[in-house]
C-alpha cells in the first residue's frame, strides 16, 4: 500500500499530462456523441409517435366523415328508393292496363274466332250441298250424253251406209250415162264431120271446075272473079271454120273429159274398195268400242254404287265429327270463359293483394331460392330422363310461372306461419285466461271456490297453481321441430335509426 501511494503521488511528465488531456477530451467527445445520438433517438421515437398519433386522428376524421358521407347517401338513397318505387308503382299501373287491354283483346279475338269458325262450318255446309248437287246434276248429264252419244252412233252408221249405197248406185249410174253420151256424142260429131267434109270437098271441086272454064275467056276478071269468089268463100266458109273450130276444140275437150271422167271412175272405184275396207274395219272397231263402253259403262257404276256407299259413310262421319266438333267447341267456349274468368278473378285479386303488400315485396317482390346447397346439388344430380313426357311437358309449360309460384309459395309459407302463431297465441291466450279465472276464482269468497283448492295459498313456498305441461325430451329418430325467425323490415328499422 505504501509503496502505491507513494507511486502516486509521483508527479507526471508533461508527456503524460497531454495524454491524459487528450483522454479526456476523447471521453468528453464521446459523451457529447452518446447525448447527440440520444437526443436523435428521442427525436425520433417522438417524431414516429407524432406521425402516429397524426395517422389515428386522419382515421378518425375520416370514419366520421364516412359516417356524414354515410348518411348523405342513405338520405340520397331514400330518395332514390322512394322515386324508384313511385316508377315501379307506374310501371305496374302501365302493365296493369297492358294486361287488361290483352285481355280485352284476347276475348274480342276468342269472339272473332267463335264467329269465324261459325261462318266456316257454314261455308261447309254449304260448300257440301253445293258438291252433292253437282255430283247429281254431273251423273244425270253424264247418263244423258252416254244414251245420247249411243243414239247417234246408231243414227250416223246407218246414215253412213244407206249414203255409202246410194253413192254407190248414183256412182253406177252416172257412169253408164256418162258412157253412153260419150258414144251417142262421138258418133255424132262423126257423122257431122265426115258430111261437113264430103260438103266442102263438092263444093271445091264444082268452083274449081266453074273457074278452070271462067279462066279461059278472060284472064283479068278472073283474077277479080277468083278475088270475089275467094272474098265470098272466106266469108260463107268463115262461119262453117270458126264452127269446126270449135267442134275441134269440143273434141278435145270431151276426149279430155271423157279420160278425166275415166279416170275418176278410176279412183272412184278405188275410193269404194277403200270406202268398204273402212266401213268394215269401223264396223268391227265400232263393235269393239261398244263392248268396250259396255265394260265401262259396268266399270262406272260399280264405281258409282262404291262413290254413293262412301258418300253416305263419309256424310255420317262428317256429321258425328260435326256433331264432336260442336261439343268440343261447347266445352272449350266454356273452359275459356272459365279461365277468362278465373283470370279476372286473379287480377282483382292482385290489385286487392297489392295494397296490403310492403315496400320490400313492392321493391323485390321475388325472393331468392331458400334451398341448402345440398339440396341443389341433388336437384341438379337427378337425371331428367326419369321423368315422364307428361311430367316433362308439365314442367317446360310451367317454366314462365316460376316468379308466379315464388310468390304464391312466400304467400302460403306466411300464411302457414301466421296460422301456426294464431294457434300459439291462442293456446297462450287460453292458459292466460285459465290462469285468471283461478286467480279471480283466489281472490273471491264463495262456497263453490271454497270448496276448490286455492292458487293463492301457499305452504312452504308451494302454490296450488298447476303446473305447465313438461316438454317432452326430443327421441333421436323424431324430426326437430321447425325454426322461427323474427324479420324485421329494412323500412322499419330505417325509420328508427333516422
């Protein structure tokens, strides 16, 4: 010990002194550091707190601005709800009136059709005693043509033969006198030729004669003479010439007649042949085209005796499916007026309903499918194939009633529910009333409630007052009871937190 005071108190270098200064100036620098770097984290932490603090205020301004902003719009939406249910209500009113002019409409049209469907069946009718009326006037015409057409037939194949005989004798007559003229006109024209010629050959030769002596006393009146003669004998020969002439050319022709003549005879006896040929195989086609119209005459009334048979099936069948069809439409009249009614009943009804109806069923009038998933899935899991086509048909004509059936369906439950609380209420109402009685029957003096027992007295914290009815314990194989819910309207709820 005394030796380290003594070493301490040994004074020090200046070296040491500046060591030692400069010690503490580097501790009192680190001080100044850890006081600075203290002060930076105070300053932080505060400066994170106030960013804090300043980041929950903003949160509350903001909430209670959500909730002015809120209730801003709640009002706007209030507005909005009640403007919407006012065009609801005048679209409705619009479908209302819609529906009754379609169902005006529809009944104008189910007159139209009763009246059209009348004028058809009379038009029918009429259409129908038209036909039979022709059908007979077409068979009475047609069995006058066949006898009439039978009479002519006769009538112009004996005309054709008595006219094929006649021409035949007229023909062999004309020939025979055609060819006797023919010989009486060309030994005739003989005769008169040969004497015309003998004439005029006599003649010539006495003038030749008379002009050969004539010649001899003077030559010059000769030539005068022969030119007289010659004037002369050119105008008495010129009627005889222009006679032969014609004789001439009458020969030519009657030569020319007489080969035509032949030669129509000719073809005349040729067209005969011909003519027999015809008559012969019109004879037979004749024969064969009557048996053959015996035939058809056979084939038609038989046919005609079938037509009658199936006119007088087909007329009592017209007139039972008439008769069915009257019925039927009897029956459809009546169904119709039936739903034309029942339709108006409704309607009077959903304008009655209407009025009682909330401003939720007004606002959204179908609610939304209250089945589980579970049991949607097993709907959707069925196989359509194992309904029948009957089901089927049902189920595809009923598909555009579905909004209809939802709210017949939340009508029903809500009425099934009010029935199940008015028998609650009334078994309650009855209790409360048992209850009562007893309690008048306690507090009031008489022999009959004397000799009763007394609800009213009681022994050792015991009443006389019966006791309810213990619930009975659920058995695990009963069904549970089904739950109740307390709505409350959205309108109802809105009054009171405005």
């Amino acid at each position: 010990m005394s030796k380290k005071g003594k070493k301490a108190k040994i004074p020090l270098s200046d070296e040491e002194q500046l060591l030692l200064f400069q010690q503490k100036l580097l501790a009192e620098e680190e001080m100044a550091k850890k006081k600075e770097r203290l002060l930076n984290q105070f300053l932080k932490d505060k400066l994170a707190k106030e960013e804090h603090n300043s980041a929950m205020n903003l949160n509350k301004i903001n909430t209670q601005w959500r909730t002015v902003l809120r209730e801003v719009k709640t009002r706007e939406l209030h507005k909005d709800i009640e403007i919407l249910s006012q065009t609801f209500e005048r679209v409705v009113d619009c479908k209302d009136s819609v529906i009754k002019s379609l169902a005006k409409d529809l009944s104008e049209a189910e007159e139209q059709y009763a009246h059209a469907l009348r004028s058809h069946l009379h038009n029918i009718d009429q259409l129908l005693a038209l036909q039979r009326c022709r059908l007979s006037l077409l068979e009475e015409n047609y069995n006058m043509e066949l006898e009439s057409l039978t009479k002519e037939f006769e009538t112009e194949r004996k005309t054709i033969v008595d006219q094929h005989e006649k021409e035949i004798r007229y023909l062999q007559d004309v020939f025979m006198a055609m060819e006797q003229n023919y010989i009486d006109s060309e030994y005739e024209s003989k005769l008169e030729f040969q004497s015309m010629w003998d004439d005029l050959k006599n003649k010539n030769l006495e003038e030749k004669h008379f002009l050969r002596l004539q010649l001899e006393n003077a030559v010059e009146d000769l030539w005068r003479r022969f030119q007289d003669a010659l004037k002369n004998y050119t105008d008495a020969t010129e009627d005889r010439k222009i006679a032969f002439e014609t004789l001439k050319v009458k020969d030519e022709r009657s030569s020319k007649e007489i080969e035509a003549q032949m030669k129509k005879i000719q073809r005349l006896q040729d067209s005969i042949i011909i003519l027999k040929g015809k008559i012969m195989v019109h004879s037979r086609e004749s024969e064969e085209q009557n048996q053959d119209i015996r035939d058809d005459k056979e084939l038609v009334l038989v046919q005609l005796q079938k037509l009658k048979a199936q006119r007088t099936q087909a007329r009592g069948v017209s007139q039972e499916n008439l008769v069915r069809l009257t019925l039927e439409s009897n029956a459809t009249l009546k169904a119709l007026r039936r739903t034309v009614d029942k339709g108006e009943k409704i309607l009077k009804l959903a304008e009655i309903c209407r009025k009682f109806e909330t401003e939720e069923e007004k606002v959204l009038p179908f609610y939304s499918s209250v089945l589980t998933p579970e049991e949607q899935e097993e709907i959707e899991k069925t196989d359509p194939e194992e309904f029948n086509e009957e089901l089927a048909k049902a189920i595809v004509d009923y598909t555009g009633m579905e909004n209809f059936w939802k709210r017949y369906n939340k009508v029903k439950l809500e009425q099934l529910s009010l029935q199940h609380r008015r028998t609650q209420l009334l078994k309650i109402n009855e209790k409360l009333r048992e209850m009562l009685r007893q309690y008048l029957d306690g507090i009031s003096v008489s022999d009959e409630v004397l000799s009763q027992l007394n609800p009213l007295f009681i022994v050792n914290h015991r009443s006389n007052l019966p006791r309810p009815l213990s619930t009975p314990t659920a058995e695990p194989g009963d069904k549970k009871p089904p739950t109740t819910y307390n709505i409350i309207e959205a309108a109802h709820v809105i009054s009171h937190i405005l």
